[in-house]
C-alpha cells in the first residue's frame, strides 16, 4: 500500500513538473504543440477558401503565406491595395504551382465600412462561388494611459476591433445557415484578450469582448466552429498604427531588432496550424509568455502573488519584449506613461 502512494505522489509530481517545463520552454499552449506535431496538416485545407481581413502585413500576411504553401485558395482584404498585390505574388511564388492568379483574390476593403460588409462578402462569393473559412486578423492595438484615454478612443477602438469583426461575422454566419455549411469563425484576439495588459486599457477591453461574444456564440450555433487566436508580442509593424489617449492620433513606433518577439512567419504558421485543427482557443509567445498565461488562467490567486513580486517596472519590461537593463522612472500615480518612456509592444 505504501509502495502505492508513493508511486501515486511521485507520479502527480512529475506530472506537474513536466506541465511546467512545457510552460516555460514552448512557444504556444500545450495542445497547439501537440496539435502541430500530431494533428491536423495545414495541407488538409487544401482547396479550401480563406478569407482574411487584414492581410496586407504582419500577422494577416503570413498566415495567408503560410497557407498559400499548402494549396489554400485565399482572399485577402485590406485598405492598402499595393501592399495586398505584394502579397498576392509572395503567396502564389510560394505555392509552386498549385494556386493560379485566380485563387488568390485581392479585396480592397475597409473594416469600418459596416454598410458594405454584405457587398464585400458578394464580392467574394461572386468570384469563389463560396466562403469556407472568414479569418477576423483586421484591427489596431493601443499604447496609452488608462486615466488619461479620451472616450472617443474608446469608441473608434472597439468600432474596429470590435464591432466591425461582429458584423462581418453575422454576415458570414448567415451565410453559413442558407447554404447548411458548418462555417468556421476564426478571430485574432491577443494575449491582451486573456489578461489584462498595461497601458492598453481599451484594447484589453476590446478583445476581452470579443471572446464574451463568439464563447456565446459557440454556445448557440455548436454546429459553426470557433477559433481564438491569441498572439503575444510578435515582430511586426503593428506598433506604428497603434490608438494612443488622443482620438486621431498613431503610436507611430517601431519594433526594435532586438525585442525578443516572436518572428511573424512563426506566428502565422502556428496560426495556420490552429485553424486546420479547429482549436477553440490558442495562444502563442516567446517565454515567459506561455508561462504567465498558464499561471494567469489557471492559478489567478499565485497570479497576483506573482505580480506583487515581479513589480510594475519588471512586468513592463516582459511586456516589452526587451533586451534591456535599462531602469524605469518611478511609480506615477496611475501607471507609468508611455509618452515619456515610450514603451511598447503586446499585440
């Protein structure tokens, strides 16, 4: 019997201490790095059509990238129609062959256009005849102080990263109804989305509804599938078009060479790999990223315990993604501001 417990302890102990080695070395949750292993190819959407929003840079450009090398026919849409022809060539010169100029379809469109979203979905199916896959990447991050946020950036935020993905989702999901197609929904969200970052109050708020409304959805519609995709800092442009406090203004930085971020090819094949195997929520990031979404998700109370250790001026440098030993100004009376300290980077 003794033999039993201890084999019992020994057993849930290793058990625990693997869990949190695979927190701190992997660059995604659990299941996606069993999934990307094991599950799914990204060629089993071969044929497939993927509309993403947003796919004229970054994160948009490289999941279409990565899908276009497994023989997925995409459409891609975004506002800046020279940059989506850039990335029209790169996806057909990485298919080999197996995708003609036909089956990537470039889509001029602006998200806050919310009048047109069912003349850009029939502009799609006029030329695809369908739409298997509508990939919500289109939105804008945020650098700013939460005291001093001006509400109307309140409210341009969320009417993009918000409700601009709600609409175009009910046009798709309507879609999927009249022709009895299961449909899958696929959203960027952020680690933002999961815990609350600093100094980006109205884009935490924002993505942290956009899973309040598609869990409600996947609750209501359980034929129509529904991916969260949460990227943490990655190696992109975003920065430069970040909302700040004031309505009107950019952020206007730039992402250092030095940030330890995630590449955005890295961030878009893991993406693409998510959306092949139908995953309900992933989440991808460098260390410790994935180690303090595990923490945060599933132990809120060692979380705070945690950041009373860490400190706001440690914490602001693992949301920088910094390279740095560089000290921080003091504590401010709400937080520290990114006009003066010109910090930067969760998407």
């Amino acid at each position: 019997m003794a033999f039993f417990f201890n084999f019992v302890a020994i057993s849930f102990f290793m058990y625990h201490l693997v869990r949190l080695i695979m927190w701190a070395v992997l660059d995604s949750d659990i299941e996606l790095f069993f999934l990307s292993k094991l599950g799914k190819p990204i060629s089993s959407l071969r044929g497939k059509v993927v509309w993403i929003t947003g796919a004229s840079s970054g994160i948009g450009r490289d999941l279409a990238i990565a899908l276009a090398k497994n023989g997925v026919r995409l459409c891609i849409s975004a506002r800046n129609i020279s940059e989506l022809l850039k990335v029209k060539q790169a996806c057909l010169a990485i298919s080999n062959g197996t995708l003609g100029p036909n089956d990537v379809y470039v889509l001029e469109m602006d998200m806050l256009h919310l009048n047109h979203h069912n003349d850009y979905f029939n502009m799609v199916l006029d030329h695809f005849k369908t739409v298997d896959i509508l990939v919500n990447n289109a939105g804008r991050s945020q650098r700013a102080e939460w005291a001093s946020i001006n509400i109307k950036v309140d409210r341009e935020l969320f009417e993009l990263d918000v409700f601009a993905v709600v609409n175009l989702s009910r046009v798709a999901l309507n879609f999927f109804a009249r022709n009895s197609m299961k449909g899958h929904l696929v959203v960027t969200s952020s680690t933002a989305g999961l815990i609350g970052a600093p100094n980006s109050g109205t884009y935490t708020g924002a993505k942290h509804a956009l899973h309040g409304y598609f869990e409600a959805l996947r609750n209501e519609f359980p034929n129509v599938h529904v991916t969260m995709f949460c990227p943490g800092p990655t190696a992109t442009n975003f920065l430069q078009e970040c909302f700040t406090d004031t309505p009107g203004a950019k952020y206007n930085q730039s992402v250092q060479p030095t940030d330890r971020r995630m590449t955005s090819e890295r961030c878009g094949h893991l993406y693409a790999m998510a959306i092949a195997n139908k995953t309900h929520l992933s989440w991808v990031g460098n260390f410790p990223i994935n180690f303090l979404l595990y923490i945060g998700l599933y132990y809120p109370n060692l979380k705070r315990v945690i950041l009373k250790i860490v400190g706001m001026e440690r914490l602001q440098r693992v949301r920088d993604s910094r390279v740095t030993t560089q000290s921080y100004p003091p504590k401010r009376k709400y937080t520290l501001n990114w006009k003066e300290d010109g910090w930067a980077n969760l998407k």
